[in-house]
C-alpha cells in the first residue's frame, strides 16, 4: 500500500523525502527502493502495532 501511494505521488511530481533519516531518500524508480519503502512501511506497522498492544487495556 505503502509504495502505490508513494509511487502516484511521483507521478505527480512529489517525492518524498525523510526528515530524520536522510540516508531514505528513496523513490520508486528501482526495484531497490521499492524494496526499502516496503521494508520501513511494515517496520513502520510493527512499531505502531507494538505500540498499541503496550498501552491498551487488557
């Protein structure tokens, strides 16, 4: 999902670009940074799920 957002952004002319990471500036114009954008998205998830689990009520 991650990567079909970033990739219409592109079409548009939109690229983006990390503020805390700049070593992530990655588009989806290879395969590679495909690949990046699919791995830090579900890290992402894993991060915001995690989260989620530690601060509910159980």
């Amino acid at each position: 999902m991650a990567i079909e957002i970033i990739r219409e952004l592109a079409d548009r002319g939109i690229m983006i670009k990390s503020l805390t990471d700049p070593f992530l500036d990655v588009n989806s114009s290879t395969p590679m940074d495909e690949a990046i954008i699919g791995i830090m998205a579900e890290l992402a998830q894993l991060r915001v799920s995690t989260i989620r689990k530690n601060t509910s009520r159980n």
